[in-house]
C-alpha cells in the first residue's frame, strides 16, 4: 500500500498568512494527487486535483505543486473561512489512501 | 443538484451486521465509481471500498475485506454497504463519495452516517 504522510500535524497561522502543508507518498504516484479540506458537520471538499487544478469555484489563495513524491498545498492569504482540516489523497492505485491530516487553526 | 445522502447508522454491538445507504441524486448515478470513507473519532479519513460505475469490478481495504461489501443498485440511484461482524473499531462516520473520473478526484461527498459499535 502506498503510505502519504502529511506535514505538519497543525499548523497556526493568523488571518493573511501564508502557509503551507507538505504531503510525501511512499512511493512514485505521479500527479494523482487531490487536496480535501474538512470542516466539522460539513462534507469534505474538493480543493486541488491531478496535483495542481484547482477545483472550479475554490479561491485562487489555494494552490497545488509536485509530482512523484513530494506535494504541497499552499494557502496564499489566509482567510477565516480556512480554517479547517486539509487531507490529501492518492489515487494512483488501491488501496486509496489519505494523509493524516493538517489541522489549521488561529493562532 | 448534485447530491448524495447516506442512511442507516445507528448504534450495534459488536458481532452484528447493518447496512448503510447513499441515496444520490442530481447526476446520472449509473455512469460513475463510488466509494466508502470513514472516520472514526478524533481521527483522520480512512477509503473503505470502490465499486465500478456498472458494478462489474469491487475493491474493499484490507481493514474491511471479508466483512464488508460494498455494492450499488442503479435503477435505484443507490450505494450500499453491507457491514457484517462489526467491531468496535469499525466505530466512525460512514461517508460515500463519488468519484469523477479521469483522475478529477471524489466530488461530492455526502455528510456522513454515524455508526458505533458497542456492548
């Protein structure tokens, strides 16, 4: 199975901020890689898809990079809409499997 | 609009069986893969299982297989997961997702059904 782990665990960060979280596959996937972030009581969001598409409607502040290994996502401006929960995904084979998640949260 | 609603959690004790349901709608259901994600408690998003838009082809996570199966009905717009021999770490929220295809990842999601495995 193909192990993602994320970094860091939380992240605090104040409103303008930027940031960003890393996410490392165990091995090769490619670009097949989604960003979700997930809000208590609120269905998981697509952010990021194939690495670096931003999905239609999320805010251009988001943004995705790499391939193979290593990924990132990067909040360009933090806005108190964001902060939540953010996963990533692989789906280059099955098992699918997620990274632990990054909580972000206000500092 | 693009929708998808699970049903059927609720509280069992371990050993026992229950069966979740996703209702979807707005979409032509028939046409797409479907999964199963969950998430226990305090803990990140685990994929459960994927079913092929015509159902001819299943994958379950090893944490599952054997006891869980997944299947879908879709002259229903439907999803379902058959849980047998529940266990107490089995405990999360049930959520089903579809998947878009060609790599565009799963879009959307449903709020999720909780179940909890307990004597």
């Amino acid at each position: 199975d193909i192990q993602m782990t994320q970094s860091p665990s939380t992240l605090s960060g104040s409103q303008g901020d930027r940031v960003t979280v890393t996410c490392r596959a165990s091995q090769s996937i490619g670009s097949s890689l989604a960003w979700y972030q997930r809000k208590p009581g609120k269905a998981p969001k697509i952010l990021i898809y194939v690495a670096s598409a931003l999905e239609s409607g999320v805010p251009s502040r988001f943004s995705g990079s790499g391939s193979g290994t290593e990924f990132t996502l990067t909040i360009s401006s933090l806005q108190p809409d964001d902060f939540a929960t953010y996963y990533c995904q692989q789906y280059y084979s099955y098992p699918y499997t997620f990274g632990q998640g990054t909580k972000l949260d206000i500092k | 609009q693009v929708q998808l609603v699970e049903s059927g959690g609720g509280v069992v004790q371990p050993g026992r069986s229950l069966r979740l349901s996703c209702a979807a709608s707005g979409f032509t259901f028939s046409t797409y893969g479907m999964h199963w994600v969950r998430q226990a408690p305090g803990k990140g998003l685990e994929w459960v299982a994927v079913i092929w838009s015509d159902g001819s082809k299943k994958d379950h996570a090893d944490s599952v297989k054997g006891r869980f199966t997944i299947s879908r009905d879709n002259s229903k717009n439907t999803l379902y997961l058959q849980m047998n021999s529940l266990r107490v770490e089995d405990t999360a929220v049930y959520i089903c997702a579809r998947d878009r295809g060609a790599g565009a990842g799963f879009d959307p999601w449903g709020l999720g059904t909780l179940v909890t495995v307990s004597s």
